[in-house]
C-alpha cells in the first residue's frame, strides 16, 4: 500500500489475513508452508489464475508476537481477528497500511485503505517512524534498525527523532544480526539509487561504526588538495556513492564503497605532500577481510578486489604498450572497472581525459586482437625440445605478450622468438 501512495509500482504484494494456516492451506491446491508456525504460508501465483506466471504470494495470519528471546524470533505467536493487534506489532507506520482490494469502487480505486496507526500522516510528512516504542520494535529485531535507515535512504526521508535516538542508544546491538543479514541491507542501501544518504545516516545513527568500522575510520582523514580539492577520504567516497546509479551491480557499488579504504592506514605527510603509499595493496587486504566478514561469494569477492586492486591503474593508460594495456582490458567485467574510473574522477578533480582516452583506445581494437587464439602452447614447447616445468608460463607469457604487441603472428614465428629468447 505505501508504494502505491507513492505513486510507484509494488515489486510485490504480501496478504494480510484472519485465515488460520491451516484454512489458507485448504483454500488452494499448492500450498508451502514455510513459515506455519508463524502464520506464512507461499501461494504460487500460477494456482490464483495466472497458470504461466511464476513467484508466490505471501499469505500472513493476523498475529500477536510473544518475547522476542534472540532479537529475530518471537518466541511464541497467538493468531487474532484483529487487523489492528497485527499492525501493531510491525515495524514502521509507513509499512503498516493496509488495503482491502475488494472493496475498490470508481472511487476508490484499489479499495477500503485501513490506517491503526498514522501511517498515511508520515508518508506526507517525509518520515519514517517505527510503531509504538522504537526499544521495542528495535528490541525485536535488531535489523531494523538498519531497514530504517535504508527506508528513509531510499524514499529521502528523515528518521523520526525518537526512532533515531533509540537507534543510536542501541547501535552496539547490531552485531546480533547475522553477516549476512547485515550484508544484504548494506547492498540494497548501495543499489537503491541513495547511497550517500543512507552512509550519511550509518554515520549519525552511530550504526557504520559498528557495521563497517574500516568506512567510518576514513573520517578526517586529509588528501593533497591538488588532487582531491573535495576533501577527506570520507567525503570523497560519499560524494562517489552518489554518483551510483539506481540498480547499480553489486560488485561495481562494493568496489565503489571500499576502492580507498586503504588510505585511513597508509596515510603519511611527507615534505612535499599528502601521500597514501601501498594503499592499493593493503586496501585490497582489508577488502578481503571484510567481504569474508560479511559472507559474499567467491565470485562477488574476487571481482569487488579486483576494482579495488586496478582503480588506479588508469593513471598509466597512456603510457601502456599494446601489450599492457590489452591484458588490463581483458580484466573480468572491465566496463565496472571504467564505471569505478569515472565515477573517481567525477567524484575528486573532475576531469575525465584519461577515461575517455581508454574508452577510445578500447573501441579501436578488435576483439580478436584483444583476445587472440594462442600461436603456440605447452605441447610446442615440449616438441621444440624445452623440458616441462615452470618456465613454460613464463616462455608462454612472453610469447603471448610479443604476439599482442604485433611482433609476431604466426606458430613459426612464436617458437623462434621462444627459441631466441630462452634456452632449451
């Protein structure tokens, strides 16, 4: 109901009910009862009359939640009639509207809009309030505390002044929340499209501290103001978050997040200026262990390093041979590594020269000069006489390098240049 207040397309719809399970279950051929004990059952979206549709609708009795022993969980549920006693227990009055479809009329389009608790009042207003006391709600589940920061990230709303002075008193709790909970809140805060909001209220909430230690340690810490006139390593990194676009790829907006996050340990005044040397290569440490913190895949990992590790390779584009600068082309998804580039520079000096310089050289090479088929191999090298071991990857890489810069192009040429070159 609230995206619909908005003016935006739901991305889902969640039914509310005085049904039990067991009558929700008995109502439809496919039922999975993921969460019955709890009042949530899936209905597959194919068995409502849509036979090719895919997805499930969430199908929720109306509930009352006993303790919360685990800061997730209630420990005992009890279902009501009551619409009102299951609002009540929800997070945010933005979040606890509800909307009767079958009593839409011409006036009423979607239908019957039912409001316990002023829910209409603060989407007007701009705000994201949590329903009934925030120790409470917070007390409940600790993340959502990071799901109202994310909430008013993305609406651009403020946090009501008791919800975010409960969140600050209780910001140490965080870490009952799994990694991967944490993670995926923090991705959706970095592709909702407000990504320098919702960092700049991890910061006043006091949550980024406690979430993302090594981003808040880049607070104050100066850069030589001939590269970077926007300020410190902070400001520099918010002003990079919101340049990220709406649906940005999780990897591009981690590798935005985290490209300077070795500066805070590198930082050092020397005579003639600010210099932050080795950053790239410790960055790349602490990036490592902070998405193994927070459980991403391997894939995910290798690529956000990857950004991390190359962001300030640009700076020798022009200066590349052929050889050089085909190898860093062929980096795994290299337009985020252009992405990263451009959204550096326009987040610092502004200028853009060397993007569009890599940009142009890489729109002049074809593809098959890129990536060429490989004019010899170990089986070559073994009927050439060379003796298998280590050397083969080095014999190889050389070969491959002389064939990218153009000094060679054919199996005869590549093994006399090997035999030139290295000794059997």
């Amino acid at each position: 109901m609230r995206d619909l207040l908005l003016g935006r397309a739901p991305s889902d719809y969640d039914v509310a009910t005085s049904a039990t399970p067991r009558q929700v279950m008995d109502s439809f051929a496919e039922t999975y009862p993921v969460g019955a004990q709890f009042g949530v059952v899936l209905v597959p979206v194919k068995v409502l009359g849509e036979p090719d549709a895919g997805g499930h609708i969430e199908v929720a009795t109306f509930r009352c939640d006993g303790a919360y022993l685990d800061g997730r969980h209630p420990g005992n549920v009890s279902f009501t009639a009551s619409a009102q006693q299951d609002v009540e227990r929800r997070d945010f009055t933005i979040n606890g509207l509800l909307l009767d479809p079958l009593s839409a009329t011409p006036n009423t389009a979607h239908g019957e809009l039912f409001d316990y608790v002023g829910g209409v009042a603060d989407i007007e207003r701009g705000i994201v309030r949590c329903i009934g006391r925030p120790e409470r709600r917070f007390s409940e589940d600790k993340l959502r505390m990071m799901r109202a920061v994310r909430f008013a990230a993305r609406f651009h709303y403020s946090i009501d002044r008791a919800t975010a002075v409960a969140i600050q008193g209780l910001a140490r709790q965080i870490h009952v929340v799994s990694n991967e909970r944490l993670r995926d809140e923090l991705t959706k805060m970095l592709t909702e499209g407000s990504a320098r909001h919702a960092f700049e209220l991890l910061d006043a909430t006091g949550l980024l501290q406690q979430v993302l230690p090594e981003i808040a340690a880049m607070k104050g810490v100066e850069q030589p103001p001939q590269f970077h006139p926007e300020g410190d390593v902070f400001i520099h990194t918010l002003l990079l978050l919101e340049k990220l676009p709406a649906n940005a790829p999780l990897t591009l907006a981690w590798g935005a997040l985290l490209h300077d996050v070795g500066k805070p340990a590198t930082f050092r005044r020397a005579p003639d200026r600010i210099r932050f040397d080795g950053h790239v290569e410790i960055g790349v440490r602490i990036a490592d262990d902070l998405l193994m913190r927070l459980r991403f895949s391997n894939r995910q990992r290798e690529q956000i390093m990857a950004l991390v590790e190359n962001h300030m390779r640009f700076a020798d584009v022009r200066r590349m041979k052929d050889s050089t600068f085909k190898r860093f082309v062929r980096l795994q998804d290299f337009d985020e590594h252009l992405a990263l580039h451009r959204l550096d520079c326009l987040a610092s000096h502004g200028q853009l020269d060397l993007y569009d310089y890599a940009r142009e050289r890489l729109a002049q090479l074809p593809a098959e000069q890129v990536r060429p088929v490989p004019l010899i191999n170990g089986r070559d090298l073994i009927a050439a006489g060379y003796t298998p071991g280590p050397n083969f990857a080095e014999i190889l890489s050389a070969v491959e390098d002389a064939q990218l810069e153009g000094a060679i192009a054919s199996r005869e040429e590549a093994l006399s240049f090997a035999e030139s070159n290295f000794a059997r």
